[in-house]
C-alpha cells in the first residue's frame, strides 16, 4: 500500500489548479472510501466518504490546534452521502499529522462496516486530539523521558513476566492519567524515577496518587535511572523490545500498548532525537500505608481540593520493603 505522505507529494507535484480536493485512494479494502486529498493552496487532508446515515447523529467532531475535523455534504437527503475531511490546521504539525493520518486511516480500514469505520475514525481522533493538547508538535522532555523509561522498565521486569500480555498492558494506566501508574485487582503501584545521582525526595502530583482506595496495598516502586550511562538502553529499544514480545504472545496486547504510548506522548517520529541511553542504577520499594509521609483528600483541611508536593526519601526509611516481599505481596494481589 504506497503511504499517505507519498501521495500527498505527488498530488503537490501535480500543482493542479483547480478549485477543491485533488484526491487518490488508499486502503482500496476499506469499508469507507478514503482518499490522501491536497488543495491547490497546499492543505492536505485525508478524506472518508461515507453514507450520512453512518455518521452519528450530534457527533462531535474533533478540533485542536493541529487538526480539524470538518463534515461536507456530498448529495443531500436520507439516503445521501457526505466528506469527513481531515485537514492539518498549522504547519509546526505536518509531521505528527502524518502519523496521525496513517494511523487513523489504517483504524477506519481494518474495521467491518462503514458505520464502524466512521466510529473508528471519531476514537482515534478523540486520542490524537488529547494527545496534541498536551504534548503539542514537540519531543518528550527529558524528565518526561526519564518517566516513561522507569515506567516502561517496571512494565518489562516485573508485569510482563508474571501475568498474560492482555492483562499486563491494561493494568499500565499512567499515560492515561490515572492516579496511579499500576492498577490491578487488588493492589497499585505508583513508579517514581530520577536521574540525580542522589535525589532527596520524590514529586506527588495530586491528592490521589498516594491513596491506595479500594485496592487495599499501595506500592512505591521507586527508581534511581543514569540518564547517560555508556552500558545503557535508549527508549525506542526498549519498547522495540518490548512491541516484539508482545506480537509474538498477543496482538492484541501489542495494539493496546502502543495507544499507551500515544496516551503518554510518544511517536516513533521522534525516535532519532531519543537516543540517549538509560540504565537502572538502583531499585526501592515502599509500602505505604500508616504513618507513611503523604496527603490524600481525607487527611487535608476541608476546602484543599487539590496539592503537589515533595515526599522525602528519608521519611520513607521505615517503610521500605524488601523486593522479595513486594513482589510476593504483589503477585498475591493481582
């Protein structure tokens, strides 16, 4: 299948000047009609025809700084057809809204009808839409860097190893901003990295995220990372690692990790400028509970809805576990 940016480029290079789309098919096996689509003042966009009948009634239809989802009408009536055109809306984008088009394209190709298609297409971009408010056309930070690598190493040594694929990939919650990084049945684990060569503390970043609710046990899974480290790993070959592991048990499981990595902000596009390398220096866990040293909404003044703060480590000395333990007491849980 020849890809949506290269039929951009040789639609641009056709530099027809008539008004409208100027339009080539892809995934011809798709459900819906989809087509890589250009205007002769050098917008593109890719294109979904579809029944309008198919499309749901009120849908709301995404708009962001990036992109823009936009509805035509093709023939008026009840048994008429209408354009879903997505349309890159500023430049700084184009590569992201590449990714962004191929994904979204190869979604709405792989479902089974056209009213599928269209329900596809809505999903998808409801993600990319969260994605580029938070994270804008810009790489990862390098503590946000240092954050997905301690989560991502917690998920490949300690998850993936015990439990099936499926359930691991979906206990990991993080880049979904949930409170806590690791939830399962009856326990959570909240991952906290750093890359100082002796970090004094660690950052809490709501009410939430130190209150183990329901789950009964809450662990702190807490990483020390060499963020230049000679004998290390960059991330993208962790998670290539990682992406091989889980196609050859579940392709399920490998589908479902890569939308947590768009949750979290990471594309494959940007992959040449992380090649930092990054190894684990040193491992704690801590059990918190008790007198453990955190705020949580049923410990504030009335009125507090909302903090960030700082937790000491050495605080967090009578509450260490041994890794032994933690993981028994984890597995037992899950």
């Amino acid at each position: 299948m020849v890809a949506i940016s290269d039929l951009w480029t040789a639609l641009a290079q056709e530099g027809r000047t008539e008004a409208g789309w100027h339009a080539r098919r892809v995934h011809s096996q798709s459900p819906c009609d989809v087509r890589a689509a250009i205007r002769p003042d050098g917008t593109v966009a890719v294109l979904f025809e579809v029944l309008a009948k198919s499309i749901p009634p009120g849908a709301d239809l995404p708009d962001c700084l990036g992109f823009q989802l936009t509805l035509e009408t093709i023939t008026p009536g009840p048994g008429g057809k209408a354009r879903l055109c997505l349309l890159l809306k500023d430049r700084r984008f184009r590569d992201v809204f590449t990714t962004l088009a191929e994904d979204v394209g190869a979604a709405v190709a792989a479902s089974a009808t056209e009213i599928a298609g269209v329900r596809a297409l809505l999903v998808r971009l409801s993600t990319w839409e969260r994605f580029i408010t938070r994270f804008g056309p810009d790489r990862l930070s390098d503590e946000e860097l240092v954050g997905l690598f301690a989560e991502l190493h917690f998920l490949r040594s300690e998850i993936i190893p015990i439990v099936d694929p499926a359930s691991g990939i979906r206990a990991w919650r993080g880049p979904h901003r949930e409170p806590q990084d690791f939830r399962f049945r009856a326990v959570a684990i909240e991952v906290k990295a750093s890359a100082a060569r002796s970090p004094s503390g660690f950052q809490v970043a709501n009410l939430d995220q130190l209150d183990p609710g329901h789950r009964g046990l809450l662990l702190v899974y807490h990483v020390i990372v060499d963020a230049n480290s000679s004998s290390g790993e960059t991330l993208p070959a962790m998670i290539a690692s990682i992406r091989s592991s889980l196609a050859a048990a579940d392709a399920g499981a490998a589908a479902d990790f890569d939308a947590s990595l768009l949750e979290g902000g990471y594309l494959d596009i940007h992959s040449e400028s992380y090649q930092q390398s990054f190894s684990v220096r040193q491992v704690r866990w801590f059990k918190v509970a008790g007198a453990f040293p955190r705020l949580t909404r049923n410990s504030v003044a009335q009125g507090v809805s909302e903090a960030t703060y700082s937790v000491s480590l050495d605080a967090c000395q009578t509450h260490l576990v041994d890794p032994a333990a933690a993981r028994t007491n984890m597995l037992e849980r899950l």
